[in-house]
C-alpha cells in the first residue's frame, strides 16, 4: 500500500467533490486510481469525523438554546438560578477546577467564554484529544457505523482517560451561558450508575436524582422535564451494573423520542459500551486517547517541585512510562511521587507486583502527612473512610450529604432490628414524656404516666416502622397542594385520631373515670382528625440552599418545633372547645379549659413530629448506632472537612464526593 497522500491533495478532493457533484469523486491521475483510492477514502472518512467530532462537541447545547422559556416569574427566576449555582458549586468549584489546578500539560481548558451563545468553546483542541487517534480506534467498531442516528454525544475512553473532565468542560461552558441568560435550557449532571437501583423511565429517575441530588421538588423538575429545559450531562454508563446497562440504554433511547430537543451527553468506557447489544442512538463519538510521552514530560515539567527521580524512572522503564500515559495516574505520581530519588523510586516499584495499589497506599500516606497533625489514628481513617466508600457503590451514589444516610446502610438484619427498637424506644420515650407531662398537670401522676405510656408505645411502633428519613428542609403553604389533598388527610387524621383518642381516654379513665376518659378521648380525636386536614397544605415546594452541614435535620427540628408550637394552639382551641362542652362535669369550666390547654399543647409537639421531628429522631438514632459499631465518628461534620483538606474527599460547600472514586 503507498503512503497516504498530501493532506492538501486530500482537501482540495474533498472540497470539489461537495461542491460540485457534477466534478468526478477522485480527482487523480487514473493510472495512480488502484494504488491510493483506498487511502484517500480513508482520509475523506478520517476528515469527515473530525468535522463532525469537533463540531460535536464545541457546539454541544445550542440546539437546546433555541427552546428558551418565555415570560419567567420571578420565583421562576430565582429557582434556575439556586439549580445553576448548584450544578457549578459542585461539579465546576468543587470538582473540576480542584482537579485540573496546577496541571498545564493536560489540563482541558478552563478560560472563561464570554459569548452567550455564538461560540461555547475554544476547539475540541482544548481536549489533548487526538482525533485521527480517535477515529482509528473507532473506526473498526460498530460504534463508528453508528454515528448520526440519534442526537447524543457519546464520550468514550480508558479508565482514567478524563471522561468526566471533558463531560464537566461541557458543563462549565453551558453553566457560563446559562448565567447570562437563565430562560434557556439548564446544564444538569447526574451520574447514571444510580439508575440501576430501580431501573425506573428516564423520566421518573430524573424527577428523583434531582429531588435528591439537587434538593428540586417534583412540582419543578417534572416541568422542566418535559418541557424540556434541561441539558443532561450523564456520566457513569459503565458503572451501571452489567446485568443492567443494556436496560439503561434501552431507557435512554426511549427517553430520547418523546424528548427531541432535550441534548445528551454521555461518557462510557469504550470496551464497555463497545460490548453491549442495545445501542443508544448517537450523533456523534470521540474516544478520549492515552497522553503522548511529551505530553507526559511536560506536564511533570509544568508541575514544578522535584520529580527529577520520576522523569529519569519514566524514561529508562517503557512499561512505566506507559503507565503513566493516563491523566489520572499521572496525576497522583506527581503528587506521591515529589521528592524521591531514582534509587528510591526503583527499590519501591520493583518490590511490588501490583504498582497501581503501592501507588494508592503512597498517595494516601502522603495525604494524611498534609497540614497539621492529625486528631485521627491512620487506620481509623482508612476504616472510616472505607466504609462510607462501600456504602456509597451500594447505593450508586457519588455525592454524599450526612442527612441522607439512610437504615438501608445497614448491613445486616440485625443491625437492622437494634435500628428499629432504639427508634421505638427513643420516639417512645419523647412523646411519652410529652404527654405524661402535659395530661399529668391537670389529672395527676398516675394518669399522665397511663397516657404517656400509651401514646409512646403507639408513637414507638409508628416511627420505628417507617423505612426512610425524610428530613423536611423547607416549609410552606400551598392551596393547590392543600385542595388536592385535604380529605385524604382528613380522613387519615381521624383514623389516627380514633387510635390515639382511644388510647388518651383510655389512659385518662384510669385516674378520672368513665367520662374523663371519654370527653378525653373525643376532643383529642376530633382535634386530630382537623389538625390534620387543616396541615394538608403544608410541605416544600422550594429548592433548598445548602449552608452547613447536615442542614437537612437541623432544618428538620426547627420545622417541628414550629409546626408543634401553632399545631399547639389549633389542638389546645379544638380540644377546649369540645372537652368544655362535653367534660363540664368532670372538671367545671376552668379546670376543662386548663386541661383542655395542656393536653393540646402536648398533642401539638407530638404532631410536629410528622413535620421533621421523626426525621431527627431515626437520624440521630442511625448515627449512634453507626457510630458504636465503629463505622463513623462521634463528630461526622468534623472528620469530612478533615478527608477534605487532606483532598481524600472533595468538599463544595457541605457535599463531599470521593476523589479516588470519582475522578
């Protein structure tokens, strides 16, 4: 086969034969025809891609820029821009700047792009991505047969390839914009291996990352769904468990149609998605490629400090060097490696079969001598942060907030049970106080202690049962969600009310007779019963901005004092009214209303409970649970801003992320 032929013989080809069909195909000498008609097609195919590759990707989301929203409220407004703020604060502050600084050689661009929409990018360049590279590992797979039948960009690579960092240049690119002009559709990043866990439509899996990774209740995401003012930026296809990512593909594919304007992009390791038998319907591929051995040396040379050893290592051994060619490990050699001589250097790795784990241990180590001395034992960090990694790829997630720990961390059945019997025992213990105290004030000891009892061993078995925390951050009041809802939760209230009504007359009767407890009984219920209805309006339709740690519960209990505190009154009126008209004989007039306002002041603090204050409880009881087990410390908020500033973790604002895991 000859060598390929000028690449300015190549172009001018091409561009007579797109510009004029009437021009023969091959403008060539026809005695050189056989000889290098398969090169040039080959570099006709090889120039097509590239434009189609480069246009791919540096003008990804303008075709969703065209379905603007119109006539924003300013609610609307504000909600777009906490969405945005967030989607920056983490994946661009927290993650993608800490993981490029300092690196010149490798770095994807970070310049900032002042035009809105006319041009997103300064060139697929800016990637270290060699498309003729690209094209030839694509071209001898179906992936490259495949190309321009579906509008998704698809990002292929290595393990370590910097996937993610070209997904998260897009998105730092579309977040630039959208503060410009926040009508247009939003950038979002979710990582799909989430989508496993319930293998639900695309859409329902959206509403739930969105609610749970970016605080957005369903009143807002499921419109913008499907009104398709979103971008998504899906990283992880290979972590989808196998059994399940051809199902995930199939689902994407599916979101696809009733979505057209809706940009996806996608990052998959090649291997990986080259092995499935669903295919997603693409516009266009690039495979991220191995760094050249100059890029290697001048990014060690960018780096500074003293890496003369590993430099002098690299260039004598062929295998390390190679080793070194992806941007993650070469990464963490320049930071665990600073400072070792050749000898050194050689001595470890020759010692050691397994050079990607001694680089891990090292890397480690020399993050844990970062900064002052540490408060933590080496291998109580390890043990602490080992679990909190497991636990994290069982529930598919890459962002951890200490609020949404949940009993399904558990790992056993037995654990799960002593999870359950200290939430019953503590709920059962608050809400029996509560009521002992409040009852006891008007009937006596022995009354107050038979109701409190009662109601805690009923409020024990209600809150020890529930499978989730659902802390409630943000409280409001809606009459759309009050009308829609108000007789299902008046009914429940009653239902709950004859329970609970039974179970204080009952109590009640033990210290003051038949129609103590009855009257009791009654006004309790009855006040239930409209308490409940009445609150059927209140809930969080607003996105949350995140300040501290573990917001989510402490949020929680303010709610609940809040609500107990008003859902007070409301009880204390309801119950007053109906025990004066129904219990006069039991106490006279004065002492019903004075009974009348303990009791209800008291069965308005256990009502709170609905509104945050159960969620406190099986919180704080995971957490001793978990923390006598030895899985976390005492003080969680402390130890993660501990793993963050020795960059075992990446912190944006109180979200932490894995930085092993997720890079």
């Amino acid at each position: 086969m000859h060598p390929n032929p000028p690449l300015s013989l190549v172009g001018e080809i091409v561009e007579l034969h797109t510009e004029r069909e009437e021009a023969p195909p091959l403008l060539v000498p026809v005695d050189l025809l056989p000889e290098v008609e398969e090169d040039i097609r080959q570099e006709i195919d090889r120039k097509d891609y590239k434009d189609q590759a480069r246009a791919a990707y540096d003008n990804f989301g303008q075709f969703s820029a065209e379905n603007a929203a119109t006539n924003l409220t300013k609610t609307e407004y504000a909600q777009r821009k906490i969405v945005v703020g967030k989607v920056k604060e983490f994946w661009i502050e927290g993650f993608l700047k800490p993981s490029l600084q300092g690196d010149a050689a490798i770095r994807f661009d970070l310049t900032d792009c002042p035009d809105a929409i006319a041009d997103l990018s300064q060139g697929i360049e800016a990637l270290s991505v060699e498309l003729d590279d690209s094209y030839e590992e694509l071209r001898e797979t179906q992936i490259y047969e495949e190309m321009g039948r579906g509008r998704t960009l698809l990002i292929l690579g290595d393990p370590g390839a910097g996937k993610t960092i070209a997904l998260l240049q897009l998105a730092q690119r579309l977040i630039e914009r959208s503060e410009q002009n926040l009508s247009i559709p939003m950038p979002i990043v979710f990582n799909l291996s989430s989508w496993a866990k319930d293998r639900k439509s695309i859409v329902d899996w959206l509403i739930d990352e969105l609610r749970e990774k970016y605080q957005v209740p369903k009143s807002l995401s499921e419109p913008w769904i499907r009104q398709q003012q979103l971008i998504l930026l899906l990283d992880g296809l290979d972590e989808v468990k196998e059994v399940h990512r051809n199902d995930c593909v199939r689902a994407l594919n599916e979101f696809i149609g009733p979505f057209p304007q809706t940009e996806i992009a996608v990052c998959s390791r090649v291997k990986d998605y080259e092995a499935l038998t669903e295919r997603l319907q693409i516009s266009s591929a690039l495979c991220l490629q191995p760094l050249s051995s100059k890029q290697v040396y001048q990014f060690l040379d960018s780096v500074g400090g003293s890496l003369a050893g590993l430099k002098t290592l690299l260039k004598r051994d062929v295998d390390l060097e190679q080793f070194a060619q992806t941007p993650l490990i070469l990464n963490l050699m320049s930071v665990t490696y600073q400072g070792w001589s050749v000898e050194q250097l050689t001595q470890e790795l020759g010692s050691t079969s397994d050079r990607s784990q001694h680089l891990f241990d090292i890397y480690i180590d020399r993050r844990l001598e970062r900064g002052a001395a540490s408060d933590y034992p080496k291998n109580q960090v390890l043990s602490w942060l080992s679990w909190l990694a497991s636990r994290m790829v069982q529930e598919k997630q890459t962002v951890f907030l200490i609020e949404k720990m949940q009993p399904n961390w558990l790992e056993n059945r037995s654990e799960e049970r002593a999870y359950r019997i200290r939430a019953f025992v503590a709920s059962g213990l608050i809400v029996g106080l509560i009521f002992a105290l409040s009852v006891g004030l008007s009937v006596g000891l022995i009354g107050g202690l038979s109701v409190g009892l009662i109601a805690g061993l009923i409020a024990g078995m209600i809150i020890s049962l529930r499978r989730k925390i659902l802390p409630l951050e943000k409280l409001n009041w809606s009459w759309q969600r009050a009308k829609s809802r108000y007789i299902r939760e008046l009914f429940t209230g009653f239902g709950y009310a004859l329970s609970s009504g039974l179970s204080v007359g009952l109590g009640s009767g033990l210290s003051g007779g038949l129609s103590v407890g009855l009257s009791v009984g009654l006004s309790v219920g009855l006040s239930n019963g409209l308490s409940n209805g009445l609150s059927s309006g209140l809930g969080s339709s607003d996105i949350v901005q995140r300040a501290v740690p573990n917001q989510g519960i402490r949020t929680s209990l303010r709610n609940d004092l809040f609500v107990g505190l008003i859902g007070g009154l409301i009880f204390a009126l309801t119950s007053g009214l109906v025990f004066a008209l129904i219990g006069r004989l039991s106490f006279g007039l004065i002492g019903d209303l004075i009974f009348a306002l303990s009791v209800g002041l008291g069965n308005g603090l256990v009502f709170g409970l609905k509104y945050g204050g159960t969620a406190c409880i099986q919180h704080l009881t995971l957490r001793q649970l978990l923390h006598k087990k030895g899985c976390i410390p005492q003080n969680y908020a402390k130890f993660l801003d501990f793993a963050s500033d020795r960059l075992l973790m990446k912190k944006s604002g109180v979200v932490m992320s894995f930085s092993i895991v997720c890079f």
